[in-house]
C-alpha cells in the first residue's frame, strides 16, 4: 500500500512539474520586416526563448534582410542582424507559464554587403562591407492564448559602427528607423530604436 502511495504521489509531482513547465520554450516571428517589403526593405525576424529559470529564458534572434533602391546613390543591401540577451520577467499577469511584463538585455552584432553607385555617369557600383556591434534592451508584455502568444515590444541600442550611411539601419531589429547623422568622423557611437513592435510566437 505504502509503496503504491508513493509511487502515484512520484507520478503526480512529474505530472504536476510537466504541467508547470509546458508552454516555457518559444519561438517566434515579428512580421513587420516582411511587411516593408513594398517600401523596399524585407527580413526576415525570427528567435526563440529557451527557459533558463520560471522567471528568466536566454533568448537568441536572427534576421537575414535585404533593401532595393533606385540606384541613384545606393542600390542595395544584404546582410543579417543576429542577438542574444536574457529575458527577465518584471511581474506576472496572465494565465501562461511565462506571461506578464519582461525585460531583455541584450547584446547585437550586425553585418552586410552594401552596394552603392560609384561613378554616375558610367553607373559603376561599388561594394562595401559594414559591421556594429551595440548592446540594448527590449521591454514589453507577453500574453499567451493556448499554445500562442503575442508580445508588444518595444527597445533601444547602442554601440560602434563602422561607418555612417543614411539608407540603411545598423542594429537589431531596426527595420523602421535609419541611424542618427552624426557631425564626427567614422567610426562612431551610434544610438538606434528597436521599432518591430510586435512578437508573435508558438509555445510548447
């Protein structure tokens, strides 16, 4: 009897942790990139948080883009944004596992292969290579619904540049708002806002 006892409360307590956890690990898109497609801009802005306590989840983020212009200075960019920070969960609201307000440090390198016009009157192109890296944060509020989720986000960073260019944003995820015009010579400490506004995720 005794034994069969504390065999159910074992099963219970695993059922229990099972239940407690589920719904921890995420990943997920914010799909405002893709929607600038038409403006000219796309990229694609994927991550995962992977739990690292009830209250704290290392979050990675990725997001290959592209840019098209009318070539009469700049033509174009390729390249990827790519982060990783630890998420901090402020206060609980909500019935899932890890909703309510977060906020995320974290650290940002960025990378592309920018083409620009060199000689306008031969139309000869060149191809530069630009690099940062910055720290930031995200601050904003997740809310679950089943296995779904959707969190508003909002965020800044900071960090070096390798050079100034007006067409093209520097850190992650800066789809919307291009670098701040600076007076002093490249490189320099260039400040930017995270402005993808909305994560949409699956959690399981």
């Amino acid at each position: 009897m005794w034994k069969a006892l504390g065999v159910a409360l074992c099963l219970s307590s695993t059922a229990a942790t099972a239940v407690e956890t589920a719904g921890d690990r995420a990943v997920w898109n914010e799909p405002l990139p893709l929607m600038l497609t038409p403006l000219g801009y796309s990229g694609l802005a994927v991550g995962a948080n992977l739990p690292l306590n009830p209250d704290n989840d290392l979050v990675v983020e990725v997001m290959p883009f592209w840019t098209r212009d009318n070539c009469d200075s700049y033509c174009g960019a390729v390249g990827g944004f790519a982060a990783v920070g630890v998420s901090y969960r402020l206060c609980r609201f909500g019935g899932g596992a890890r909703d309510g307000f977060f906020v995320q440090p974290k650290l940002v390198a960025h990378a592309e292969r920018v083409e620009r016009v060199f000689n306008a009157r031969t139309r000869e192109l060149t191809h530069e290579a630009e690099l940062s890296v910055a720290i930031g944060v995200d601050v904003g509020y997740r809310m679950t619904f089943g296995n779904f989720f959707v969190a508003p986000i909002l965020g800044a960073s900071v960090g070096y540049a390798s050079s100034i260019n007006d067409y093209y944003p520097r850190f992650f995820p800066l789809a919307i708002l291009g670098p701040n015009q600076s007076p002093w010579s490249e490189p320099v400490l260039g400040f930017d806002l995270n402005v993808h506004l909305l994560r949409v995720g699956f959690a399981f």
